[in-house]
C-alpha cells in the first residue's frame, strides 16, 4: 500500500516521503480499515519536527483520525465488515495511508448521513472542545465564553458546541473572512485581532465583567491578554500554544481574580477513561443529527498533496479542518 513516511525527524517537507510500505498485519481485537478521509492536526506537523509532547519511533506515519469503511474484524466485534467508521490509528502506523489496523478501542460510529470528510474531521476537535467545555469548564447557560481562533479546527468545533449549550459566545479572528466565518459559526460577537483590541470588545460586550469561559488553542501573548478579559470565578482553558510561545503565568493575578487556570490534554483522558469519551461521542453524535454541530470543511486535497496541505495548516492559510481524501 501507499503511506506517507517519516524516517528523519525535521520540517514536513524535508522528512515526509511517500513510500510504497507493506500491508498492516491485523492484529487480536482490531479492525483492518480502507481509510476513505484522514483529517490533518497541528499535531501532525509538530510529531514530524519531533516537537510534540508524543514521540513515536522512526519510522512512522503520521496522521491520527481517519473515516474509512471495515475491511477485516475481529469476530464478535460490535462492527461488521463493509461497515463505515470513525477511526484514531496509532502512532506509529497513522492514518495518511491506504490501510490502517486499529483497535477496537478507537473505533466508533459514524453519525447518519455524514459524508467520509466530515466524519474524518469531527473526532479530535470536537471531542477536545467537547471535554474541556464540559467535563473541565462545566460551561453553563448564559454563560460568556471566549473562543480565540474561532475559525480554526478545534475553535470552530468549540463555538458551535457553545451555542448548542446555550452560551453567549465571542470569537476572535484573524482578517475579515475568518470573523465572518465565525458569525456564521454562530458567534454573538466575533473580533478581528488584528485591528481590534479583543480585551476591550470582552469588556463592552459583558458591560465590563469579562468571560466566564476562554478557550485559548494560541498561547503567547494571546493568553496573556485573556487573562485581562476573564470574570471573577472564569476559567481559562490551556488548550494550546499555536503560536509558539508557552506563557509564563503570575499567579498572583490568578489569586486577585479566582480564576482556575485549567490544562486541557484530551489525548491522556482520552486513553485513561474510555468509556466517558464513547458517551461523548454519543452525545457528538446526537448534536450532529440534530443539526446543531457541523464539522467546518473548505480545504479538501487529494493523498498525493499531503505536503501542501500541511504548508497551508501550518502557515495558518486555513478555514477549520484540513482533509486529505486516500480514496
């Protein structure tokens, strides 16, 4: 089969080759999936530079969500060949290939009707925003929650499912486009950071209390600045440096104001408690065929194209989620 191989850490366009590899062996309690989508992460460019907190072996392959239809399973699994799934393949053998083997585990069902490239794309994002919104933040009704890079992956699946728990939600942007991508999103107030002071747009929308919730993918001086904005009892969710830079915090100010500064890594929940993430998904689901969440999708490249379609997640050319169509 055809995969797309690292075998030197470094930047994606020098280390990423693709390779004709041999077929995963299948594996006791797995699925041998035909991956149709695979969605591209950030992650995904910092695993090949050896950046992320997770270092997989060389060789590998990157990519961590798939949807793809059942080729080979188990018997007895809850799944039936021919079946179209939700996938998260484990490094080292990730999902920008032809085939993947993944264990039952991380396996789940594909809500109804939804097409391979929004079903790739609804698994990471949602299910972080999902989890830091409400199992962390115990986001409420009426609550004010801040959404920074609202047109991105992760902070696009974190307005929609604001709204859909009945949050006022404000979204910072970078350029016209993407602040009317959030309005679109469902935004009651959406910022473009480059020409506005998002902190003073907080304070008049809230009539000077701040948000109850921030959702903050960026880090640098964008954490920095939202610790002006937060309310008395607010807390900001850690969910990334984007940007580059990790903030130094004064917990002085922490202490002034009482605000929880909360550190979101879904990837360790996501393996420690299985169980709560398939009721998530469940709940996902439920607000996918509702019609309430709808995973973002304009930039779609075939798998020969995985190179420029990482230039363009990483060079922050993109509007939500990154899909790479295998088959």
């Amino acid at each position: 089969m055809k995969a797309w191989v690292v075998r030197e850490l470094g930047h994606h366009r020098d280390v990423l080759r693709l390779e004709e590899i041999p077929n995963p062996a299948m594996q006791p309690a797995s699925a041998r999936i035909r991956v149709e989508a695979a969605a591209l992460n950030f992650l995904d460019l910092l695993v090949c530079q050896g950046q992320y907190q997770e270092k997989p072996p060389l060789p590998f392959t990157p990519g961590v969500e798939v949807c793809g239809v059942i080729e080979e399973v188990t018997p007895g699994s809850a799944f039936q060949v021919g079946e179209r799934v939700i996938a998260l393949p484990q490094l080292p053998h990730g999902g920008l290939a032809e085939q993947v083997v993944v264990p039952l585990a991380q396996v789940h069902r594909v809500p109804e009707g939804a097409p391979p490239a929004e079903a790739a794309a609804m698994f990471v994002t949602y299910h972080t925003a999902y989890y830091a919104l409400h199992r962390l933040a115990r986001l409420k009704a009426g609550e004010v929650l801040l959404v920074h890079a609202g047109a991105g992956g992760v902070g696009s699946a974190a307005i929609q499912l604001g709204k859909a728990a009945g949050a006022r939600v404000i979204a910072t942007a970078g350029g016209p486009e993407k602040v009317e991508t959030c309005r679109q999103l469902g935004a009651d107030e959406a910022v473009d950071y480059r020409s506005a002071d998002f902190v003073e747009a907080v304070k008049a929308f809230t009539s000077g209390r701040g948000a109850d919730v921030i959702f903050d993918p960026v880090g640098g001086d964008v954490f920095d600045q939202s610790r002006r904005c937060i309310a008395f009892e607010g807390r900001l969710l850690v969910i990334g440096f984007a940007s580059g830079h990790i903030p130094q915090v004064p917990m002085n100010h922490a202490l002034v104001k009482n605000y929880s500064l909360v550190g979101v890594h879904w990837g360790l929940f996501h393996r420690l408690y299985p169980d709560a993430v398939r009721a998530m998904h469940e709940e996902l689901i439920h607000l996918y065929e509702a019609g309430r969440i709808r995973p973002l999708v304009r930039h779609v490249y075939p798998f020969e194209d995985v190179i420029p379609a990482m230039d363009a997640l990483g060079g922050r050319q993109t509007v939500g989620k990154v899909i790479v169509t295998v088959s």
